[in-house]
C-alpha cells in the first residue's frame, strides 16, 4: 500500500467517527486546538522561520512571503477563528425537509458530512488550521498538502492539532498532512477516489488548473480571481477611485483583490489620471491600452498591456487597464476575462447597474463596493473554506453547510413496491 493510501484509509476510517461525533465533541476538539496554537507559539514560529529564510532563499516575492509569514498576532488571529467556530451552528443532522408516503413511509432529507476531504494549498499556513477547524465541524476528515514552502509550519501545525484532538478524544486521524511534496505524490492524491471524496484546490490559477486536469477525484474550484471593476461614465468619481485603490492595494495577495480596470470612454480622461496618483502612493504599475497609454503616458509604471495581462491574477502590485466605449463592451471584455469570481460596476444609473448585476456571470457582483468583501465571515457564514467559481456543487464563500451533502432517510413498516 502506497504513502497516500496508508493516509486515505486512515482518514476514511476516522471519517466515521467524526460523521457520527455530537457538536459538543467536535466543539471540544476545536477548543483543545486553539488552546494548543497559543501554548506552542514559539514552536510554530521556530519552524514559520525556516519558511521564510528558505522563501528569501528562493526569491519568493515580498507580497508572496508575507502570506507565508507567521507572527504572534496572526497565531492568535488564527486561534480566535477557531474559537469562533464553536459558536457557529452545527449543519449536521439538519433536517432540510421531510413528508410522509401515501403507503406510509416517513421520508427525510438530512444533512451529513461529505465524508474525506482534500484541500491542496500554496504558501499560507493559516489554510492548514482553517480547513482543518472548519472540515471538523463539519464533520469531516481531512487531507492537507499544502505546498513546498510551507512545508516545516504545516507540519508543526498539524502535529499540534493532531495532538489536541486525540486528547479531545477524537481520533487524530480526523487531520493528517501530506509531507511528500512532490508532484508525483500530489498527482496520486488527486486519483485516489477510493477514499477521498472531494478536492478543494487553493491557490493560483495554475494549481487549481492542475488539480482539474489531472484529478479523478470530484473537484471544487476555488480561489481563482481575475477581479474587475467597471467605471461607468455615470460613476462618482471619488467612489470610483476609492473602491479601485481598496480592491487593488488593500491586500493584493488574495484572490478578492482587484486586477483589472475597465473604463468607460467618456470619464477615462478625467478618472485616470487621479486613479493612478492614489495608486502611485503604492507603487502599483498599470498595464493599459493604447488608450490608456495615450492619456497616462508612459513610464515606468503605466507600460503596454498584452492581451495574456487581461487574462491575469497578478497577487501583486499590478493592475491591467482597458477603455470601453459603452457598457456592452465592458460586459463584453469582463465576460471573455473573468474567472467568475468576483466582479464589480461602479454607476450612478440604476439601469447600468441592474444590467451589469443580471448579464455578469460570477459568485459575486457588486455594485459600487469593493470586491473585497467577498469573504465567508462577511456573508455571514462566519468562517470559510475557499471561494468556490463553479456552479456546481457549491458557489461562492464555502462554508459549513457546503461542506456537507444530503442523505434521505426512510422510516417504514414493512413497505414493499
């Protein structure tokens, strides 16, 4: 038996007990897991520590180091978020509806756990406890494979957890990591559909592309975000630049944050130039059209953009720049670039905004607001476990609930067909 089948058939096995678990014994869990994080501190940033020397070493980007970076603050944070989660209700069990046959039988639909889950991420180990803590109360065993350069802070991380749950109680075979971080060893996790029951990819577009092409494991896409912003020629023009420079510059390493502005003809002249002198306060280069370059001007930071930069998650400093001529036409260009993530239109026109909010298709449409608030705790879910970009079998923040399925139970009395 395989490395990742040994794992499989562990978590397969603790799937059961986790399903079967009471919310208070998953609660507890979650209480023994935070307790742990804040007691071991020291040795998670020890090992957080040879993560980022190793990132420097690698000339892993600023912007890319700090999602890697762990401090005593981010350690509480995460800790907190776990605490949070005990307070949130259990989805498990819920009774989402039910009736009685004509012949007497008592049929419900009820909600259970998806059973083993499979989280592949890159460089944040804040991912680790926060799929583990949300897949716990949820009822689910969990795999990680987070990426190389997290490798010595997912592994303390998890051993921390592991520690905590089996004192909760619990088996510590609800969370396991996978310390092989070969691409070999990631491809066999994707196939191995014999005890893993979904994958949920984290991360650029490139993994996330990876994990749909190679995986036989069903797949839900998250994170991917090529996120717009349309200024209409209606637009008030200190919104508009407020909400481009939160979405672009507010935390440019996330999947909500903005990377390409679109803008309608008739305002270009007057809104791109105070758009990028607040941009310019962050050093963010703009990759424009011929139009765009004909009113910045070229520089150092406003350079040509190339038809692949429109099509791009930058995670950086970066934002491509397209003027339109109308609103169909930014329909248009959004549509052909989008990754149906989270898309925005800042308009003072009602039927400009009811137009863009019916004809854009993505998790999450705005208008004029940043698209930064597409986040779990911010819809209400509390907590979440990814942006999900498909239809199907959730979209958009994924939380308790989507980490669940249904199950009919039927109660009979000797009923045959």
């Amino acid at each position: 038996m395989s490395y990742i089948e040994e794992l499989g058939k562990k978590a397969k096995k603790a799937s059961v007990e986790i399903a079967s678990a009471s919310t208070e014994q998953k609660n507890k869990a979650l209480r023994f897991i935070a307790d742990a994080l804040r007691e071991n501190k020291q040795k998670i940033l020890d090992e957080n520590k040879k993560d980022i020397e190793n990132a420097k070493q690698n000339g892993i980007s600023d912007v890319m180091t700090d999602r890697l970076m762990l401090n005593e603050k981010r350690i509480d944070s995460i800790a907190d978020a776990v605490v949070a989660l005990t307070s949130l209700a259990d989805p498990v069990g819920e009774v989402i509806s039910g009736h009685t046959h004509q012949n007497g039988m008592k049929i419900e639909r009820v909600r259970v756990p998806l059973g083993v889950i499979g989280i592949i991420y890159e460089s944040r180990p804040n991912v680790t406890v926060d799929a583990a803590a949300l897949c716990i109360k949820a009822g689910n065993a969990v795999i990680l494979r987070g990426g190389k350069e997290a490798i010595n802070s997912n592994k303390c991380l998890v051993g921390i957890m592991r520690e905590a749950i089996a004192k909760s109680g619990l088996s510590m075979d609800i969370v396991d990591v996978i310390t092989d971080t070969s691409h070999e060893t990631a491809n066999e996790f994707m196939r191995c559909n014999k005890y893993v029951d979904v994958l949920i990819p984290r991360g650029s577009a490139r993994l996330i592309s990876a994990c749909v092409q190679n995986a036989t494991v069903p797949v839900i896409e998250t994170g991917t975000g090529n996120c717009h912003i349309f200024i209409d020629e209606t637009a008030d023009i200190e919104k508009a630049i407020e909400i481009t420079d939160n979405g672009k510059t507010q935390r440019p390493s996330v999947c909500n944050a903005v990377e390409s502005l679109v803008v309608h003809k008739n305002i270009a002249e007057k809104i791109l130039p105070l758009i990028k002198a607040k941009l310019d306060e962050h050093n963010v280069e703009i990759r424009g059209c011929e139009r765009t370059l004909a009113i910045l001007g070229k520089s150092d930071k406003v350079v040509p953009a190339t038809e692949e930069d429109y099509y791009t998650e930058f995670l950086d400093y970066i934002i491509s720049c397209k003027i339109v001529d109308s609103l169909d036409e930014a329909i248009e260009h959004i549509s052909e670039h989008t990754t149906h993530h989270s898309e925005c239109i800042v308009t003072e026109s009602f039927s400009n905004a009811e137009k863009f909010l019916n004809s854009i298709d993505a998790a999450a449409v705005y208008v004029n607001a940043s698209t930064r608030f597409t986040d779990g705790e911010v819809f209400g879910l509390g907590a979440e476990i990814g942006i999900s970009t498909q239809k199907l079998h959730a979209r958009g923040p994924m939380g308790l609930r989507e980490l669940t399925t249904i199950k009919y139970l039927i109660r009979g009395n000797g009923q045959i067909r």
